[in-house]
C-alpha cells in the first residue's frame, strides 16, 4: 500500500480488513476521492453480529467526508452483503459512518458544532457547502440519536405551555423539564388529545407516576390531560399567565376610561398604557414622577391598578392557608370595585383557585418555558420559518432538547 492509502487508512481509522484502494485529487474540481474495499471473505451479520460468508457487494455509494484542506472529499465504497443463515441477506455495517446516512461519522460531527454555533441555517449551509435538505437531515439524525440516549430519569418539576405556530390560530404544545431547563418534546396544536399524546411520547409509564407537578396556564384542555395523564402531580396554574390576565384586564378598564375622556377632550390618559402595565419599580425615575399623579387619581384605572398591586402580595405569602384568607379579601375588594374586566377575571381565579394555592406546595413556575419563547423565536428567524411542523420540533429538540446529538 502506498503512504497516501496508508495515511487515509489511519485517517478514517479503518480497521482490517478493510482498505483504501485508491486516493485520486482532482485540482481543477477542488476534490479529493477516496476509494475503499472490504478484503475479508466473511463479515459480521449487523442483525445477530455472527460472522457469516460475504454474499456479494452493493453497487458503490458516495459519503461526505471532511474536507482535506480546501479539497471536498468523499468515500466511495462498494460494500459487501453478507448471507446469514438466521436473517438472510444483509447489508455489512460499515465504520465510518450510520446506516442510511450520506456523510460519514466525522462529518457529521462536524456539522452538528457548526449548526449549534450558527447565526442562521443558511449560513451554516454555507459553511458546509450543503444545501438545504442535506442539513436538515443531519439536524434529523442528530435528534433521533439524541432521544435514543436519553436516560429515564426522575423528573419531579414539569411546565406546559403552549406557543404560535405558522401564521393565524396554529399552535404547538411544549413540554419542560423545570429543574433540568431543557424541552422533553413538542406536539403540533393544543388541544386535550395533545396534550396527552405529548405527555406519553416525553414519558415514560414510570415518569409519568413520579412527577410531582406540572405549572401551566388556565386552559381547560392541559389541566384535564395533567390531571389524567399525571396521576400523583399537582396542577400549578402558573404566576405569569395569572399576572397576563389580570393585566389584560388592567389594560381593558384604560381603554374603557380613555374613550370616555377622549370624548370630553380630555387626553389624560393618552401614552400611558405602559405606566399600568409596569411594576413601579420598574419605571424610569422620570415616569415614577408622572405617574404619581394618576396613581393617586380617582380614575378607575387607579383603582383597577391598586387591585393589581395588591394581588402581588398573593405570591409573597408561605403557606396555601395564608394565601387562601388573603384572596378572600381580594376577590371581595375586586368584585366591589364595579369594575367588569376587573369582576370577570377575579371570578375566573375564584374558579381555579384550588389549582392556584397548589403554587404553595411545590413554588414552580413556567418561567423557565417563557424563556425557551424567546429561543424557539429565534430558531424560527433563524430557518426563515417552517413549513413542516416535524422540522419545527427536530429544530427546538436541536437547541433546547439538551441532547446528545454527536455521532460515535
């Protein structure tokens, strides 16, 4: 063997007795073409690993390798099938890469840092000098290895939630792993069905029975799937979405009260929508100062404001006893106030109320699932949008799945 065989040989970490019969560089086609062979007269059977005679050899495949130097270079094999006495014909395994797969182990390595780092798909295609499907493969496989790893680790903490997808009322199912920070899995829509099927392919029989708690929104549908599919779990309505409705209902009562005073000329309320939504301390010094003065008014969305203020003090509280007496007297200064959205979501709580002081058991909450929005945001500016939504989950498993995605 020549030292250019010999040199890919060890390159490609080939073991006997397999061989690279020829290395060919092509400078005008920027390409160098390695060539191997399978020199034994038998194999292992890559169904039972018993060795068995060779059969015959497929017509020759082609494999992505990592480029030497600026040169692409590719794998050109004919690879044998064995005949074995237990599963008939098979394919022989080859080392250097997966089943199925167009790029060998070490390219594919390679392309799953580069991905991982990448401003965008496109520029990682770029990088790669891939297109687009070839990546998108990569991305599959890296996945699909990745799920397979995974251990059945006890997972006590859980978030649902629920994010847009594509454009109008389409939406996708997530689920989290409070305590670990990563996404076990994602569905296409929201509904009950869902979510159950969300909660069997993240879970196991066994994980499912040790979650101790789930922390998700009001909706009817994840609070029935958690309830049936997570036996000894507590529902969690979560701090965030309770804090965004009763903001919704803030933000109601202003636009109620500013088109009434717009009608008398009275602009007093006009770009302050923002001074409502904020907590105080998180106004700038200038606009504490302007708000002081329609705090204190007798406007109604002062008095919806107070509610608001008051209620953050709920989540201060240390025990579901405590915090139970405190929403009484809530929900009575809510409901006497006389203001609608203020009555309406005072009630909606009310009506949850049970799942709500759950907070008190276990003080989860789906922050860690708000953060990953902003993440799955970027994933989708970054693939310029999806249009599959298979590829949608593989690209949030990619980046927030905390898999191990790297071939071996």
């Amino acid at each position: 063997m020549e030292f250019t065989e010999e040199h890919y040989k060890q390159l490609l970490g080939l073991p006997d007795p397999w061989e690279v019969e020829s290395v060919q560089l092509s400078i005008k086609d920027l390409q160098v073409d390695v060539h191997l062979s399978y020199g034994g007269e038998d194999a292992p059977c890559p169904e039972c690993q018993k060795k068995c005679s060779i059969y015959d050899h497929q017509r020759e495949r082609t494999w992505r390798h990592l480029d030497t130097m600026q040169f692409t270079t590719l794998i050109h094999c004919a690879t044998p099938r064995v005949n074995c006495p237990e599963h008939g014909v098979r394919n022989v395994e080859v080392p250097w890469a997966g089943k199925h797969s167009r790029f060998t182990l070490l390219f594919e390595g390679f392309a799953v840092s580069i991905l991982m780092v990448s401003e965008s798909t496109k520029k990682a295609q770029e990088l790669l000098r891939l297109n687009w499907k070839q990546v998108n493969e990569i991305m599959h496989r890296a996945v699909k290895r990745g799920l397979q790893r995974r251990e059945e680790e006890e997972i006590s903490w859980l978030g649902i939630d629920e994010k847009s997808f594509r454009k109008g009322q389409s939406f996708i199912s997530v689920l989290t792993d409070i305590d670990g920070r990563r996404i076990i899995d994602v569905v296409e829509d929201k509904t009950e069905e869902a979510c159950k099927m969300l909660l069997k392919q993240g879970l196991s029989d066994h994980q499912r029975e040790m979650v101790c708690g789930a922390a998700m929104d009001m909706a009817e549908a994840f609070v029935k799937a958690a309830k049936e599919m997570l036996p000894h779990a507590d529902v969690v309505h979560d701090h965030y979405h309770i804090s965004q409705h009763i903001n919704d209902a803030i933000d109601k009562v202003r636009c109620q009260e500013h088109a009434i005073l717009l009608k008398r000329k009275d602009k007093t309320l006009t770009g302050s929508k923002y001074l409502w939504l904020k907590g105080f301390e998180n106004l700038s010094s200038e606009e504490q100062e302007n708000f002081k003065r329609l705090r204190y008014s007798s406007l109604k969305i002062a008095k919806a404001w107070h509610l608001k203020e008051l209620f953050r003090h709920f989540w201060t509280l240390y025990s579901a006893s405590s915090a139970a007496k405190f929403f009484k007297r809530w929900y009575q200064e809510a409901v006497k106030s006389g203001l609608k959205p203020m009555q309406k979501v005072a009630r909606m709580l009310k009506e949850h109320l049970e799942d709500i002081l759950t907070y008190f058991n276990s003080f989860i909450t789906n922050a860690i699932s708000e953060g990953f929005n902003s993440k799955i945001q970027l994933i989708r500016a970054k693939a310029r949008g999806f249009r599959s939504f298979e590829n949608y989950r593989v690209a949030i498993l990619f980046h927030c799945g905390k898999l191990d995605l790297f071939p071996r």
